[in-house]
C-alpha cells in the first residue's frame, strides 16, 4: 500500500514537472514569436495587408519540443498578445492563428514521427502544402469577407488594390491563386528554410524537452 502511494506521488510530481517545463518553454517561445511579428516586412507583387514576417519560427520549434497542440497554443497566445498592435481590428491575427496553425499542426504530426533533421525538412514540406491548399477556401469563405466587413471595404475593392501591385489578379479566384497561395508558399518555405539550418544547433535541446515532457506518455 506504502509503494502505490509512494508511486502516485512520484508521478503527481513528474507531471508537475513536466507541465512546469512546458509552460517555461511555451512562455519563452511565445516572447520571441511576439517581438518577430513587430519585424514584418511586404514581399513584392502583394498588396499592403500582406506582410511576411518570422513569427511563426519560434512556433514552429516549440511544435517539435512539446507537440503539436502546445504549438497551436503558442499560436494563439501570439496573436492574442499582438492584438493591441493591430490596425486589422484583429482580422489579421485570426487569419495568422488559422493559417500558422495549420503549418505547425501539420508539420508537428510528422516530425513526431520523424525527429530527426530530413524529419524537419519533411515536415515543413507537408505543413507548406497543407498550409498553401487549406488557405484557398479559408481565405474564400471567413478571411476575405471578414477583412471586406471589418475595414468597410468591397470585395471588389480588396481585388482592385491587388491588381495594382500583381497584374494576374483580376478576380477573387485569380486573387486566391496568385496573391494568397503563393504567399503562404513562400511563407512556409521560408521559415523552413531557416528551421532547417537553425536545427542542427538545437537538436538536442529540442529532443531533450520532447523526451522530458513525454516520458508519461510512451510509457
């Protein structure tokens, strides 16, 4: 009877442990994802309410370290605490929350699988085209009508703004093609790029965190 108490504290205390070191990493990781959205710059031939920024780097290391749930967590927290920055009355971070979410999510199901260096290359891959085909009805149906609402601006009117900068646009569908996919192409590569690189440093920082705080799990 003395063993299973002494073995429900033993774990009561390893999971404690365990949620302390995923709410330190989650907390650090946030920060920086936080002060990279403050570094945004436009890419040329897209329009003005597309910025590129590499926010979702930080985001994407703390999917490996901790899984992919924490990752959309610190996806969420991002963009909640970009919120009072915004000129978007929060359309954009609801559009950067759904779309990093689906590049970190993805990415995170398969580098679980794969926790090693070509795992990351696989991984952003998989999230680069999940993010680039799932971002066409998102962007067509909540996205679009929502920026149209909130900034009092026509559906028309936000095709019009593009065609100045990118002349293949000359309807939504074409915006969507043009505009939005390659855009999230270059968005997903480019922060795997540099995930890829950075990766190699960190590995065992990364994995270490991983075999921390699932230890529970694969046993």
């Amino acid at each position: 009877m003395s063993e299973t108490k002494v073995t429900v504290k033993a774990d009561s205390h390893s999971a404690r442990k365990m949620m302390l070191i995923r709410l330190a990493v989650c907390a650090i990781l946030t920060s920086m994802a936080v002060i990279l959205m403050y570094f945004e710059f436009p890419l040329p031939f897209m329009p003005p309410f597309l910025k590129f920024d590499f926010s979702e780097l930080p985001v994407l290391f703390g999917t490996f370290a901790l899984g992919p749930l924490w990752g959309i967590v610190i996806e969420l927290l991002k963009n909640l605490i970009h919120l009072p920055a915004t000129g978007t009355m929060g359309i954009g971070e609801f559009s950067n929350f759904i779309t990093g979410s689906i590049f970190v999510g993805t990415a995170g199901l398969v580098y679980r699988k794969m926790r090693t260096r070509p795992g990351v290359a696989l991984s952003v891959v998989v999230g680069t085209i999940a993010l680039a085909i799932i971002a066409v009805p998102v962007n067509a149906f909540i996205t679009l009508p929502l920026y149209a609402s909130a900034m009092g601006f026509s559906t028309e009117a936000i095709i019009g703004m593009c065609t100045s900068v990118n002349p293949l646009v000359k309807d939504k569908l074409s915006l969507l093609l043009a505009v939005f996919v390659p855009f999230n192409l270059i968005k997903g590569f480019g922060v795997g790029l540099w995930a890829f690189l950075i990766y190699l440093p960190l590995k065992n920082f990364v994995n270490k965190i991983y075999d921390k705080t699932h230890k529970k799990a694969e046993k």
